[in-house]
C-alpha cells in the first residue's frame, strides 16, 4: 500500500498589540500567538477520515525567526492531542536549520531552503514527506476542513495513465461554508478593464470551465495549494520556485510542465475552505495592497520566466494560451501597465513607505525581481540532489521522529 502524508503548512505571526517589521514574511492570515487559529478545527476533521493509512506533517511558519520558538511551543501543545488518532509530525524552524547544514556540508545549496516565504514552505513539504518515505503528498491547509471520504478521493489514480498521460499531480476545489467554489467578487470585476481588479471573476471562470466538462479527471491549468496531490516521482523532480512571491500553487503547476509532468483537475476531490475574516488589528503585510504589491511582482516575473522556457534545452515551453482565462490573462502583453494603474489606484495617500514604495518605485522592483526567472531552472537542476541528499541522511529523519515521540 502506497504510503501517503497530508501535509499542513501553519502560519503564525506576533501577539495583537506587538508591532510588526517590513522584513516579517508575508502570509494572508497568519495566527496570532495568543490565539488558537483555525489549526484545531483542520486536525479535528481529520480524526474522521475513513481511511486511516496516514501520517500528518506540520510545517511550523513564523512571520520572523525571532518568533520561532514560541510559535513552535504553541503549535506543539495544539497538535499533542491528535497523535492519539494518527501520527503527527511536526517541522519547524530547527529541523529547516538542521537541513540547511546537511546540503552545506554536502555543498548542494543550504541556503536555497527557508520558512519565509509560501514556496520556501511548500518545499518544506516536500522535503519532510521525502524524509517520512512518503509515496504520495496530500498537500491542504490549515484554515480547510475535509470530508470523510476526502483521503480515499485524494490517492485515486495519482501515478496512473489517463489517455495516453500519467497523472503526475492531482487538484481539486474549494468549497466555502455554503457548498459554493466561487470567490466572492467585490466591486465591479466584470466589468473593470483591469485583470487586476477581475482577478476572482477570471478564477471563477476558470474554475467553472473545469467543474462543467463532462469528465470527472480533466487536464488543468490551475491549482490550489490547499488541495494538491503529489506522486513521490513528482515532488521529489520538481520543486517549487523560491522566487516567486504569491500563487506558488499554480506556478508548481507551470513548472512541472516546464519540466515534463502532468497536473489533472479532479471534481470529486472537495474541502471547505474557512478562512477568518481580516480584521482592523491585523498587520499591515495582510491588506488588500500588500497582497497586490505581491501579484504585481508574482505575474511580472512568471511572464519572464515562461518566456525564457522557449529558449531552454531539456524544457518544455509553456505558452499562455495553454493557461486558460487564469492564469493566463496576466502573462500576456500590457502587463506592467495594467499594474501600475492598479498600484495608483489602490494606495491610498500618507502610507508607510517602508511596507508600501511608491507604485513606480514597486514596479521597478517587480522588473528587478523577475531578473532572477532563470535561477529557477538552475535550482530545479539541483532539486534531485538535494532530495538524495537529504534521503541519505537519517539524522534529520531521527530527529523529527523525535520530536514527535515516534
């Protein structure tokens, strides 16, 4: 029987009341200290899974390694009444520490790894699933609860051959509290000129071109990273990309083709979605406009980097027609000018320049920042010896078992 790993990034961040930094990471939600989050109710739905073959890693990320301790003591005490129904496994910042020094002395690139940064952790994912000798990734979040049958929907056909392709990778949808996949649409985003302002309308889209094809399993361009299954072929070729800033879900998606797999929709494989709703005491880096600084940065660069794949030997070109509504409508031309009005037009007047530059100074930033889309295929060069790397050395293996008194 295939081993299999539901894999469960949680991120936390400062108590309310303690002030935040321009350099903490980025997350959309991140709990604070002195609250109990939505990682309780995750775990508890878990515990009624009708398949039972199953290991749980947590990937412990704090907003800033000052916090890391803390957050660790926090998310350990949570996550200490569960190992009575399935073991759980926890990776934090010392067991990233411990890896780091593992490749350094191997000389294969310690430094490629961190918790800042939502690929960063999804690599993390991978990482300690490789370690646990999975088969088969699981990947939810820790603000999703899952139906009973979620663990048998999720394995199904993943390694197998569907019309002449193997099913790489598997995704599926989110369901909110209502039963409904729709992203609530604020505003006027049908009727905006710019994608950035359409941004849920053309997901919707795109998610409801793939719900209405007659076919349960459908080849897709578009992934969420709370509902993602890897094949151990999959995640231990194909890492995600350090550099990209948001949507790391469907960018793992683009490189996996770029580096020959498969990714397949599967309109069975459903949870529900509950994040909390924002509230006035939440840190600068959560606003509407932090998240689009981000987008800006994330669109600009994967256009780069999808452009420079027609000129790569051993990669297979992505085109944006290939990407549908969504992604693709942000990969095409006109981009940086469409982003720019949306940065004017978002940024309201007298913010702190430290979390929000200027909309042109930002953009100049998002083109510098793409510069960097062709170490992405230089890190996924190295990916396989890091992998095997990591694999051969049961000290980190020993010591997440420990922690987890396993």
């Amino acid at each position: 029987m295939l081993k299999t790993t539901i894999t469960i990034p949680t991120y936390w961040t400062r108590k309310y009341g303690e002030k935040g930094s321009p350099e903490d990471a980025i997350f959309d939600h991140p709990t604070p200290l002195d609250q109990q989050g939505t990682l309780p109710r995750c775990l508890e739905s878990l515990c009624a899974l009708k398949g039972k073959d199953f290991q749980v890693l947590i990937i412990t990320a704090p907003v800033n390694p000052q916090i890391a301790d803390r957050v660790d003591k926090v998310v350990a005490r949570i996550i200490a009444p569960f190992r009575k129904a399935f073991p759980v496994i926890q990776f934090g910042m010392k067991e990233l520490e411990s890896a780091q020094r593992i490749l350094e002395s191997r000389g294969v690139g310690g430094g490629l790894l961190s918790l800042n940064s939502y690929p960063n952790i999804r690599n993390c994912q991978l990482i300690g699933a490789l370690l646990l000798d999975s088969d088969l990734i699981v990947a939810i979040d820790d603000d999703e609860t899952v139906p009973e049958d979620f663990i048998d929907t999720a394995v199904e056909l993943v390694g197998s051959d569907f019309k002449g392709k193997r099913i790489d990778g598997k995704s599926g949808i989110y369901l909110n509290n209502d039963g409904d996949y729709k992203i609530r649409e604020t505003g006027n985003p049908r009727s905006s000129p710019n994608i950035f302002f359409s941004k849920a309308a053309l997901m919707n889209d795109a998610f409801s071109h793939l719900l209405s094809t007659p076919e349960r399993i459908v080849e897709t361009p578009i992934a969420l990273g709370g509902n993602m299954v890897f094949s151990r072929r999959l995640y231990t070729s194909v890492p995600h990309d350090p550099n990209i800033t948001r949507g790391e879900d469907i960018d793992y998606l683009i490189n996996s083709r770029l580096l020959g797999f498969n990714w397949f929709f599967d309109r069975k494989l459903r949870i529900t979605h509950l994040p909390p709703e924002a509230g006035p005491e939440d840190p600068f880096n959560t606003t509407v406009l932090a998240k689009l600084q981000q987008d800006v940065i994330r669109f600009i660069y994967q256009k780069e980097k999808i452009t420079l794949s027609h000129n790569r030997s051993g990669i297979t070109p992505v085109r944006t027609g290939d990407l549908g509504v969504y992604p693709g409508e942000f990969l095409k031309p006109g981009l940086e000018e469409l982003a720019l009005c949306a940065l004017q037009d978002t940024r309201p007047a007298n913010v702190d320049e430290s979390f929000f530059p200027t909309p042109e100074e930002l953009l100049y930033r998002a083109r510098k920042h793409s510069d960097k889309a062709g170490a992405f295929f230089d890190f996924a060069g190295k990916w396989p010896q890091m992998i095997e790397t990591l694999a051969a050395d049961s000290s980190l293996r020993d010591q997440l078992l420990r922690k987890s008194n396993l």
